[in-house]
C-alpha cells in the first residue's frame, strides 16, 4: 500500500494538480461557460398591424355604487418597435429568452374616426387639465346615496346662483408613453425543433415598463343639471361656462404655498364638471408583471425570416393595491393580445455536447502536465 501511495503522490507531482477532482471541475466548468456563452442575438421589429394589445376595463360594486370603464370605448392599441430591430431575443438550438431593459413595445396614441384624429383621455399630461392624447383611458365612478347640495356662488352684476350638487367621486387614468419590456431571466428552453411553428411557454416571459407614466386625478364630480333643466344640448353651453366662473373661485381659497391645484374638467355625463387634483406615476417604478395567456407562443421559419409570436395577457390590477373602496378582487384590469415580430433567419450556434466538451477540458489538462513533465526534468 505505500508504494501505491507513492505512486500517486508521484502522478500528482508530475501532473502538477491536487486530485482527479480538479479534472473533473475544470471538464465541467469548461462545459458550463462554453454553453452559456454560444447564445445566438437575433433583433426582431414589430409588425405594428398585427401587434395589439386591448384594455378591458371592468368592474363594480353591487354594496356600492362603483362602476370601473374604458374612457371613451378604448380599443385594441397598436404597437411598434421604437427603432428597427430593437425587439431582442437570444436564440439557441434549443431555446430561447429575451434580454431585459431593451424597451421592445411602443404603444401609439389612439385615434378614432375616419380622419384618425387624436382620442383625448382624462386627465391632461401630469394629472392637470381636461384631456389629452394618451394609450388608454380609465375612468372609476363612486356616485353617493344622497348628493351634497352646493351653496350659491356670486355671478356679478347677474346675481348668484347653485352651480348644482356633488353626487360622487371620480377616478380617472390615462395612460401615455407606454413602452413595454419582455424579459425572460433565466433563459427558459422549449424545443426548438421540427418543420412547422415551434411552441415555446410565454407564461416564462414577464412583462415590465421600459418608459411610460400613469396621470391621474381624483376628485368630485358635480352635477349642474338643476342649471340646464337636464337638457344635454343647454349643458354643451352652460357647462364651459360654469367650468370659467368655478376654477378662479376655487383658486382664490386654496393658499399657494398648500402645493394643491384643483381643476375642472368636463366629466363623463353631459351634466358632470369634475373637481379634481391629479398627479403622475412613473411606470418604470411599478416593475414587472406575470403573463398568463391562454396560448402558447410561437417562433417559424419562413423563407428567409423568422417570425415570432407571443400572446400576452398582464392584469394591471396587481399594480393597484387593495383597499376598501375597489378590492381589486372586484376589478377586471387587463391588457390582451399579442406581439407578431419578424427577423433575417440566422443559424442558432450548436450547442456542443457535454462529452465533447469534457473531452476539451480534459485535453487542455493533458497538455498542461506534458508541458510539467518537460519542467521537471
């Protein structure tokens, strides 16, 4: 036994390392950064027509009477890629993931009509100001039992009158500049093989905010129908009216230095005036959000193109927190659709077997002790 022993000292020294172990280590280690280094970058660009995203915006409160909707029948929203080929993915033999922090999804402004002129959502830029062009719109309306009578305001020389009653309060968010982040960490591996559409799971892929923000305002809404005679066409005149008498009264009680500004703007009922203060939500800030689409996505090979599809389902109701007022258990926040994107077709780099690789290491230690022996001798 101790000339085995010293046998293998010898072999040690001569080898120049401590054990088989450190062979095995290397061999494998070999293996690791070989495989995770052959990652093949493909920039897909987003084909706008087929990339949307829909917001539906449901939910009410049967105990009270809440009611969550779109703002003026918001639909499916296009999206495009802030630059050409700035949808990034890694691709390899067998799989696939999508790096963070690309900002890969642009949202466009809605438009409407046959002149697709601009639809303007509440509040303005920044939580202040009627309206403005936006992604999305939501409004949330909390209408009370008994409304809450105004006291007259002086009109000048034409005497006072009640500008009408609060009946509730109104939440509204518009939703601008939306640039949406996929990312897939750590890199998940579907199988990425046969003739037709590969399926890979999109539930692996998480969705965030690259750019965007929420404006929001909260506030009363008042009801002016004892000024119109509950005539919507008198309201058109008279509520614009109001809206100019109304604000420089309510400035004049608001100290400057309270950092509150109140504004009015035109509410969802052709009576309403709301009297709100708003402020703005950087979406960046929210983080990311699970997808749970019902489908899984797909990458195929056609002609000299890949094309990419990932379903997409987020609820933006997980970035409300819960309160007593609307549990978001209650509350239907979604966006659904899918991105379609297309890429040159390109050659995943194979990926080398794990014995293949282990052969590499190990040659590279052959060659280490061959280069000892000569230096010990």
């Amino acid at each position: 036994m101790p000339a085995r022993n010293d046998a293998i000292l010898h072999a040690r020294r001569v080898l120049g390392l401590p054990s088989l172990v450190t062979i095995v280590a290397v061999a494998l280690g070999v293996t690791f950064f070989s495989s995770t280094a052959n990652a093949t970058p493909v920039a897909f660009t987003l084909t706008s027509t087929a990339s949307t995203l829909d917001l539906t915006a449901k939910g009410s409160i049967t105990a009270a009477s809440l009611s969550i909707n779109e703002q003026g029948g918001s639909k499916a929203n296009r999206y495009s890629s802030p630059v050409a080929g700035s949808f990034l993915t890694n691709l390899y033999p067998t799989g696939i993931d999508f790096p963070s922090g690309n900002g890969d999804a642009l949202a466009q402004n809605q438009t409407g009509g046959i002149f697709n002129t601009p639809i303007n959502f509440r509040p303005g830029v920044g939580g202040t100001g009627s309206a403005a062009p936006g992604n999305y719109g939501i409004a949330i309306s909390y209408f009370l039992d008994t409304p809450i009578v105004l006291p007259e305001v002086p009109l000048g020389s034409f005497g006072t009158v009640s500008p009408g009653s609060i009946t509730g309060a109104q939440v509204d968010v518009a939703l601008r500049n939306m640039q949406l982040d996929f990312q897939a960490t750590p890199t998940f591996h579907p199988k990425l093989v046969g003739a037709g559409p590969v399926a890979f799971d999109a539930s692996d892929v998480s969705v965030g905010f690259f750019d965007g923000q929420a404006d929001m305002s909260v506030g009363a809404i008042l009801n002016i129908s004892s000024l119109t005679g509950g005539n919507a066409l008198v309201a058109a005149v008279v509520r614009p009216l109001v809206i100019s008498v109304l604000q420089p009264l309510i400035d004049s009680y608001i100290p400057p230095e309270s950092g509150i500004v109140l504004s009015l703007y035109a509410g969802t009922g052709a009576q309403e005036i709301v009297i709100a203060t708003g402020f703005s939500q950087a979406l960046p800030t929210l983080g990311a959000l699970p997808n749970t689409p019902s489908s899984s996505g797909t990458l195929e090979h056609i002609g000299s193109n890949y094309r990419l599809t990932l379903p997409v389902n987020i609820d933006m109701a997980a970035l409300l927190p819960d309160n007593p007022l609307i549990p978001t258990g209650d509350l239907t926040l979604n966006l659904q659709g899918k991105m379609v994107a297309t890429a040159p077709f390109v050659e995943a780099v194979p990926e080398p077997s794990t014995f293949a690789l282990a052969g590499i290491g190990f040659l590279g230690l052959a060659g280490y002790a061959a280069r000892r022996r000569r230096q010990l001798k």
